[in-house]
C-alpha cells in the first residue's frame, strides 16, 4: 500500500470528555481510573475530566488530563460579603461556575462524552443537546438502586440520546433490558476489572492487623461496603449471629461506620446476652491491609453489579461465598473460587462458612482457584474492550 491509501485507512483517535460523578474511594470511580489509565498508557485518545462532585480521588484524575470540577463548595458568606454581592450585582451579572466550565468545554471541542454511572446521565443529556456528540454510557447499577435513586436516569429522553451502553455483567444486562426500553440503543458487556498483577501491596502484614485485633488462629470472614441494605450488612449480622462461638469464627466488615448501625448491632448482643463477634473497621486507603488478613470474603449484598471488592479480594486469593441472583459475582466463582448459596438464604451462607472454617486447606485451594479466576478480569484484559467500543461509535458516526 503507498503511502496516500496509508492517509486513506489513518483513524485519528477521538478528544473525549469523561464525566465521573465523584472522585471518592468507591467502586465506580476505582474502577473508572483503572481503566482511563489503561487507555491513557496504551492508546492515543486525548482525555479530560469532568467531576461532578469531589472526593479524595481527584489528583489522580488531573494526572490524566484536564480536569473540571462541576460542583464547588463554597463557605456561607457573611454578611458583609452578602450586601457587597448584591449591590454590585444591581449594575454587573457575573457567570456561575458552571457557565464559565461549560465555555471551556465548547472551546475544547469534543468528539465524544462518556459518562460513568447513571448518576451522570443528567449532565450527558446536557451535553449531548449542547454538542450533539456521541455519547457512551457506562452503567454500573442494577434496576434497584437504578429506580431508588435516579428514578430518571433513563427516561426516554436520555435513552435516546445515548449511542451506545456499557454494562458490567451478564446479569446487569438482562436486567438493564428487562427493565428498560433499549431496543433501540445497543448494550455491550464489559465485565469490571482490576490490575490483578498491581493490586496495591498492603502497608501492613496479615499478622500486625490480625493481632490489632486481638485475632491469632480465628478464622476471619470479611465483609466490605457501605453499611446499607443493598449491601447486606443486615445480613452480615445476621450471618454472625447463627455461627456458633464456639467454632472460632470471627466477622471483619472494612468499611465506613454508621453510627446507628454498629451502636444497634452491640445494643442487639446485649439485649439478647451474646458477645459481638464483628470488628468495624471504619474506612481506610489501605483495604489490602485488612482483605489480605482474611480466610474468606463474603459478599452479603441484595443487589451488586461486578463489585471491586470482590475482585481484590479474589486477588488476594481469598474464597468468596454469594448469593445466586444477586448480580455478576456469581459469574466470577461460577467455574471455581467460591460459593453460591440460594438468595438470602442466611442459613446456608453461615454454613458454608463453617465448612470452610473446619478445613482452613481447603478453604485456601478454593482462595487460589479465585485468584486464578480473577485474571480474566484484568484491566488490560477488558480496557481494550472499551477501546474497541469507543471506536466502533466514533466510525459508525
């Protein structure tokens, strides 16, 4: 081929503007980055961001590219402040801060929007009237939290100005086509991922935790989350409760505390005379110091797409046990590497747990059969994908 059919086959790779709808230690946006620095590394797309919220995370979005913060949060004026603001706004209008990003964005010019989580669909429509662009959407929620929580997400109007869905497991994508009018829009699967090889190191050994918990030969099972009812902490008690003491169980849940929560489970114990058996640890930028001092990982969620820390925690070579038809984990373990026991059904979740409790060898060979499982969902095993669809999109327009 001469060097003019060369010119003729050349595909410019796109500008995108990812929009994320936080940057806080979370699923959703972990996983965003993995991602956005697998295609950073690896293809020529020109990147930037916009935020819609704040977080923790947000330096290691302005290490990519561009980014814009659509939320800010300012302090109360005081008064002084207040009576200045008012009598020069009687001669001056001032643009909002979301006026002046959305100019910077209209002079960046381009090519694509991408949003990630349903909880970004408001401002893709926005843009998408603005620029007329195409627009790919990656949802990570279920039809629960989907209708719980952003009831309008995908009304008809933004369906219809998405030109393509990206769904997170194969039980996500049933139920996004089940429950919602998407025959006209095309929904891909790209599992989640993770760099296996890269999850970060822990900064603690499993020893020094272990015994900051006062734990030497206990089997540990380790739940992670926000303490809600999707999540399942409920159960998780539940679960803590049914296993005899004297089995040498102890519970771990990693993450955040609420309040109400951990005071009713300690006010629960006392009231009907047992000792707690569940450490809350709060939450922590360092969760492979505390996933790797597991046995087990239970994932006691309702409803979860293709959770992280699931991932991490096969990673880890740790065993999971779930509920069928809870989401995508079972997928993860379906071959080897886990357990799935019939939805809510606590009983047997607690004893499967025993099991693996009375034969800690056997409960570490199922750990290593989770690792070897999670290498299929490696970043730079599914990033490509979303390449792939990306430019598919900007082709087909």
């Amino acid at each position: 081929m001469d060097i003019f059919g060369l010119a003729m086959t050349f595909v410019p790779m796109p500008k995108i503007l990812f929009i994320s709808h936080d940057a806080t230690r979370t699923g959703a946006p972990i996983v965003f980055l993995h991602q956005l620095k697998w295609l950073r590394e690896n293809t020529g797309i020109e990147m930037c961001f916009l935020l819609l919220d704040g977080g923790p995370l947000i330096a290691e979005f302005e290490a990519l590219g561009t980014t814009w913060l659509w939320k800010v949060s300012t302090p109360p004026l005081t008064f002084s402040q207040r009576v200045i603001n008012r009598a020069t706004g009687l001669f001056k209008k001032t643009s909002s801060h979301r006026d002046l990003i959305l100019k910077e964005m209209d002079e960046a010019q381009f090519d694509m929007v991408y949003t990630n989580t349903v909880a970004s669909h408001e401002v893709g429509l926005l843009l998408k009237k603005r620029w007329n662009k195409p627009w790919i959407s990656h949802v990570h929620e279920m039809p629960f939290s989907i209708r719980s929580f952003y009831a309008n997400s995908l009304r008809e109007e933004v369906i219809s100005g998405i030109d393509r869905i990206i769904s997170v497991s194969s039980a996500c994508k049933r139920l996004l086509e089940d429950n919602f009018d998407l025959k006209n829009t095309p929904v891909d699967l790209v599992y989640e991922c993770v760099p296996t090889s890269e999850i970060k190191k822990p900064l603690r050994s499993r020893e020094d935790v272990r015994n900051s918990w006062g734990i030497t030969n206990e089997f540990v099972v380790g739940g992670s989350g926000v303490m809600s009812w999707r999540k399942g902490i409920d159960l998780f008690i539940e679960i803590s409760r049914i296993i005899d003491a004297s089995t040498n169980v102890k519970f771990v849940w990693v993450g955040a505390i609420k309040k109400d929560v951990v005071e009713g489970y300690r006010y629960e114990c006392m009231q009907l005379g047992i000792t707690p058996s569940i450490i809350f640890t709060d939450a922590t930028s360092d969760p492979a110091s505390y996933f790797q001092a597991f046995d087990a990982f239970a994932l006691t969620s309702r409803e979860d797409p293709f959770p992280l820390v699931a991932l991490e925690a096969a990673a880890l070579k740790k065993p999971i046990i779930c509920f069928e038809n809870s989401g995508g984990i079972p997928e993860l373990i379906e071959h080897q590497g886990g357990a799935v026991v019939p939805y809510l059904d606590i009983q047997s979740f607690a004893n499967q747990i025993t099991l693996w409790a009375s034969d800690k060898t056997n409960a570490s060979i199922i750990g290593a059969a989770a690792y070897q499982e999670v290498q299929r969902y490696d970043v730079k095993n599914v990033a490509p994908q979303i390449h792939e669809i990306i430019m598919s999109v900007m082709n087909r327009k």
